[in-house]
C-alpha cells in the first residue's frame, strides 16, 4: 500500500460524493479492516465488526485515505461507540 495507492484513493475520494466506489477505495478499506481486526483488540460480536466497518466507511469517505491511520482512528472511535453503547449513531 504505497503512495501510489494513497493518490488513487484520494482522487477516488471526490467520486465517493457522488455514490460511487472504485476498487481501490475497497482495497484500502478492506486493508484497513484487516489491520484494525489484526490489532489484537478483540471483537467480541459480529455487531463489534459491522460498527468497525461503518467507522472505517464513514472515515474514509471524509477523506481519511491512509489504511495504517483509518485502520487506528477506526479502531479508536469503534471502541468508543462500543464503550458508549451508540452503534446505531454511527
């Protein structure tokens, strides 16, 4: 996942506007899925992994396009929608 990626996924970030996603926008979302999940934080339940999965979604389309750090501010703000019982907010 090299810069080149990143500049990709930024100009396929303007797309994302408009409802469309390109697959480079899904393979830096999936990279940055299979980084937050191989954190070592456990996820206890299929909901934990599905409000993973909308934060990174959420992340990404405000432009947030960097795998390594959607995958940590995902992993944080996943946890504290866990923390805070608010699932059905994000």
């Amino acid at each position: 996942m090299g810069g080149a990626m990143n500049e990709s996924a930024q100009q396929s970030v303007s797309e994302m506007v408009s409802g469309i996603m390109s697959p480079v926008d899904l393979r830096v979302m999936q990279h940055a899925m299979f980084m937050a999940c191989d954190s070592g934080d456990t996820l206890r339940t299929v909901d934990d992994v599905e409000t993973l999965g909308r934060v990174v979604l959420r992340l990404y389309a405000a432009g947030l396009v960097d795998p390594q750090k959607l995958a940590d501010a995902a992993r944080t703000m996943a946890g504290v929608v866990h923390i805070q019982g608010l699932r059905r907010a994000v």
